[in-house]
C-alpha cells in the first residue's frame, strides 16, 4: 500500500484526501496545513489520518511514499523540490509553479531521481476530454483549423494568480493534449478590476504549427459558469460542455466545401446552401465517471507499475510556458509573445 502526505487542506485539498485515503491501495498518513482549523476540520471527516502543521514531517518521514500537493502556486516549486529531494513522488495541482525556470528545475530533479512527477490538469483525465483525443488521433475529423474555450463564473476571485493561471491553464493544457503540440506565439488581452496585477477576465489567441488557431476567455467576473469548447476541422465539428453531464460532446457532421468555395460566386441563400454541408448531430454514449478519481489512481499506477504519466512534468512546464507568454503579452498590449522557456532534452533516469 502506497503511504501519501497530502499538504494543503483547503478547498481542494479534501477531495484529494478522500480519494487517497481509499483503504486499499493507498492510505493517506499525514496531512499538513499552515491553518489550524483546517486540520481541525480534516480530524472531524479522517480521524485515523496525521496531521501537522509542518511540511518538513511529509519530507522527513521515511514511511511516506507520495506527497501530494494542494497549496497556493508560489509554494509549489519549493515544496515540490523539497519532496523530490527526500525521494518522494510527488503530484502538484496546476499550475506546476508560477515560472517556467523552477517547472524545468523540477523536471530535471524528477528525472534524475528517477521519481514520478505528476501535474494534477484534472480535465487530461475526463472520459469525454479522452474520448475527443481518440476522435482526433484517429483522423476521421480531418484537418483541424481552430479551437475556442470559455471558462467563466462568478468567483471564486484568487488573490494569488489571474484568470489565465487559474482557469486558462486547464484549457491549454487540453489543447496541448489534444493536438499533440505547443503553441508558437500568443497574443492576450485582461484587466485587473477586482485586485491589482491580478486580471479578473482574460482573452487569448494561441497559435499551434499548422495554422491551427486557438481561442480562451477566461474569468471569475461573470454572470453565468460556462465551461465549454468547439473545435472545428475540415470534415467535422464537436463541441464539448463540461457541465452536461449527461451528454457532454456533440458531433456534428459540418464542413465548407472548400473547392466550391473558391472557384464559384455565391450570392444567394440557395448558393450558400450548395457549399456548406450539414448532416446530422451525434451524441455519442460516453461512460462519465470521477476525473480527479482517475488521477489519483493513474499517479498511483506510475508509482506502482512505472507506468507512464500523462500529465507530466513536461506537459505542465509547457502550461506554464504559455502562461507566461500570456502575462507578457498583456503587459504590452496584446502584443504578439513567442512560447518560451521550453526544453526538449530529456536527462537520463537511474
């Protein structure tokens, strides 16, 4: 049985808790948190589970396998760092830290200890997130030209890290997933009404290889939570809504025919009409289930069995990447930024 401290207690920190703490094949041993009545609060719901207010008892415990990660973002590089260096396997919520110069450090330390180090981009493992992969990488939808996400709601407001950070970053991530590649460049757009320095609403163009064009909004200043996205190819359409539970993706058999286009002119609804294809709307059976669940027990599998991890190190340096390029693009006004920062070496486990 895999022996985990989870550090952080807040908001996020009890589900993690409660999926680890599973009974069969990982226990949660310790938890830590800075804030006494959280603890007090994880003693009520897990009395058989440590508690301290001390990171230093999840590193220096030689009975802790795993040390999973649920703080504020500019506490993950050094706690992660500090988990990584006492031999431990470490998953951290998104983002991996908040720059891209301490994600590739963690990478490097990861790789050369030879221990896993899993990004916690919940979404990579929603069976309808999956199921689009699979529809992509199997190349019935064709060539995809572009994508666009919106992510809103009405709070929870961070004071720590923006709308892109906190919201944006699951978003790229799926995209990055999805098309198998990091952007080139991005150009964005936010302001800061609630607190200053931390964009309240934000607007993103990613630019992929191949001309594929990618769209976020993202903001916790809203009135409705929406949490959608439509792709859009040659051959087919989809789109996907996270909060319809029931029926999350739609597709649609849509396309341009693109030659038509080109050589005739239209300038009539009939002629309109003799150019775009409409066929039917699918609704595919997807079995939904528990994404963080499916994280949990992934990390657990690359613990156990070496298997290999989705939501690596790598991928959430790439994030990471183009959150930054992000923040320098709104600082100078939507300017075009290129990704930087990322790194293709790999260094060789023990």
């Amino acid at each position: 049985m895999i022996q985990v401290a989870v550090i952080g207690a807040g908001r996020w920190g009890p589900n993690l808790i409660r999926n680890f703490n599973n009974g069969g094949r990982s226990c949660v041993r310790l938890v830590v948190d800075s804030r006494e009545e959280r603890l007090e609060a994880v003693r009520e719901r897990f009395p058989e589970v440590g508690l301290s207010t001390d990171p230093n008892a999840a590193f220096a415990g030689a009975h802790i396998d795993a040390v999973v990660i649920a703080t504020p973002t500019a506490t993950h590089a050094a706690l992660a760092r500090a988990a990584l260096e006492a031999g431990k396997h470490v998953m951290v919520e998104k983002p991996l830290t908040d720059g891209t110069a301490s994600a590739l450090e963690l990478c490097r330390l990861a790789e050369q200890s030879g221990r896993v180090l899993l990004v916690g981009h919940v979404f990579l493992y929603n069976p309808a997130v999956r199921w689009i992969k699979d529809r992509i990488d199997s190349g019935s939808m064709g060539r995809i030209y572009h994508l666009a996400s919106t992510r809103t709601n009405l709070g929870p407001i961070r004071v720590d890290v923006s709308a892109a950070w906190d919201l944006a970053a699951q978003d790229i991530a799926i995209f990055n997933h999805w098309l198998g590649a990091k952007p080139i460049s991005v150009s964005a757009l936010g302001h800061d009404w609630i607190n200053p320095g931390i964009q309240d609403a934000v607007f993103a163009t990613l630019r992929y290889p191949g001309q594929v064009l990618a769209h976020l909004h993202a903001s916790w200043l809203n009135p409705r939570k929406v949490r959608t996205i439509t792709l859009v190819a040659d051959r087919q359409m989809l789109t996907y809504d996270d909060l319809d539970q029931a029926e999350p993706v739609r597709l649609h058999d849509k396309r341009v025919t693109t030659d038509r286009v080109k050589t005739e002119y239209v300038d009539t609804f009939g002629g309109f009409r003799s150019i775009v294809h409409t066929g039917d709307v699918t609704i595919p059976s997807i079995r939904m289930g528990e994404p963080l669940l499916a994280e949990c027990m992934h990390f657990l599998d690359c613990v156990e069995k070496g298997v290999p991890v989705l939501s690596d190190g790598r991928q959430g340096l790439a994030v990471v990447a183009v959150l930054e390029a992000i923040d320098q693009s709104i600082a100078h006004s939507g300017r075009e930024e290129a990704v930087r920062g990322l790194v293709s070496e790999r260094v060789a486990t023990r």
